[in-house]
C-alpha cells in the first residue's frame, strides 16, 4: 500500500493498482478502478490538458476506442466538483489546492491553556501501555465527547506501570483539541472526527509493532475464524452485529476495527 496523498481533508493510497481515497470529515471511503488510479498520478505531475490525459491513459492502457477521452473527462468533471482536482484558465487540470483547506482540522504547536484536568489514568492495552490525559474548559465539563470517550474506556485495564505514549485531550465548547507525546494538537471543530481520531491512537497502540496495520469502519465477529461486515452509517452493521453476538458470536467490534499481518 503506498501513500500517495495526504492531507487534512483527502488521504489517497494506491492498492494494487487501485486508487483508494478517504474523504474527511464526512467520513466516505472510495475505491476507484486502475484507470482513476493513472489519472491520479498524472495530476500529481500537474499540468495537463484533457486531451493530453486521453492520449497518456489511452497509451498505457493500449486502448484506441474515442470513448476515453469522455471517460477520463467524466471523472475529472467529478474530481473537480469534489474540489479533488482544479482547472486553470489555460485548460491545464491538477490536483485541486482547495484539498489541503480544512475548516476541521488544524495543527497546533501550544497547548491550549486556562483549562482543568478532568480526567487522568494510565492503561495498557495488549500490554501497550499509554496515559490518557482530559481536560476541559469551565463550559465543557459535561461536554457528550467526554460521555462517549469514558463509554470507550470502560473496556480498558487499568496500568500502574510506567507509561510510554501519552493522548492529551482539551475540551472546549466549539472545538476538541488532541495531541500525542506532546508533539502539538490537532483541533477538531466535529467532535465525531475527534473521537475517531482517538480511537486509531487506541487501535494503534494495542497493535505495538505489528506489521501492516489498518482500521476499517466496519462491525467484526467471528467463530473459527472472523468476518468483517462493512457499510456506510446506518447500514446496520451494530444491529447486524448485536444479532449474531446474542447467538455465540464473538464480538470484535462494530464501528472501527483494527486488522493486522504478522509475519
């Protein structure tokens, strides 16, 4: 898997072959064919007009069919909606700078101050063990990121041992900062993405030093061996979920689920 895109609105990757992007703070997961996947990476040059596009996928993809030109303009008409890819007044595509706007998430280097510790324990996880730190403005004590955050925790064994990674956490009314190993915050104006954004640290964490690691939003059980059922919100993968472990299942998860190849 290879990392082609990173920023705080759009991550890419390329799977065999296959562009795979992750939108935020929605969250929406897209896997697109290896066509979508040359496009991409044409863009990242920059710099190309539409018939120049046709020409570069129809030589890779040794297709001769007038058809491409329409196809790569109908997705690149869907990029730019998506604010993914931008068109200059010269007729040149590229990926878009708009990507790297985000109203959601900023990166910051000092802690935010004027706040009081709600909430501090350290755990272990997989025999990982991190200290998890809350604080709260006055007018965010009984905010429902916390209720949520403690609901997550409930599950955690407690540590009295030394700890080797930190989650700090401020709440503020309007926004949720979070940072790791004081290495600066990341503000979050949707508590749900901030929320998300703590349970990878967690999955992180019980997953140590295992190799390739990957979260998924999906519900897994499993007997023998396990399933994962994916699908967008309201799908019903916790219902489907809590069905099967009423029956014997054993329960994984049902929202974001951790998945790992050792070797």
């Amino acid at each position: 898997m290879e990392r082609l895109y990173d920023s705080a609105s759009l991550r890419a990757w390329l799977i065999e072959d296959h562009l795979i992007t992750a939108q935020f703070p929605k969250p929406e997961l897209q896997v697109w064919n290896p066509t979508a996947s040359a496009l991409w990476l044409l863009l990242l040059d920059g710099g190309y007009k539409l018939e120049d596009l046709a020409s570069q996928i129809s030589k890779l993809f040794a297709i001769s069919s007038p058809a491409i030109e329409i196809q790569v303009n109908a997705c690149l008409s869907d990029w730019v909606q998506r604010n993914w890819a931008q068109l200059d007044n010269e007729g040149r595509y590229s990926i878009s700078s708009k990507i790297s706007d985000s109203t959601s998430l900023i990166c910051y280097v000092d802690t935010p101050e004027d706040s009081v510790v709600i909430f501090d324990k350290n755990y272990f996880l997989n025999d990982h063990s991190f200290r998890l730190r809350v604080r709260a403005f006055d007018n965010s004590r009984h905010h429902p990121f916390l209720t949520r955050l403690t609901a997550i925790t409930q599950g955690f064994f407690e540590s009295s041992i030394d700890h080797k990674s930190q989650l700090d956490i401020v709440i503020d009314s309007e926004c949720i900062f979070v940072g790791e190993n004081s290495q600066g915050y990341k503000k979050y104006q949707d508590s749900a993405e901030a929320l998300n954004n703590c349970i990878q640290y967690f999955l992180k964490i019980s997953a140590g030093e295992t190799a390739h690691f990957i979260t998924f939003h999906a519900a897994a059980l499993g007997r023998e061996n396990g399933l994962l059922f994916s699908g967008i919100s309201g799908a019903g993968k916790s219902t489907l979920c809590a069905l099967l472990a009423q029956k014997g299942w054993r329960y994984y998860g049902d929202d974001l689920v951790g998945l790992s190849v050792n070797f």
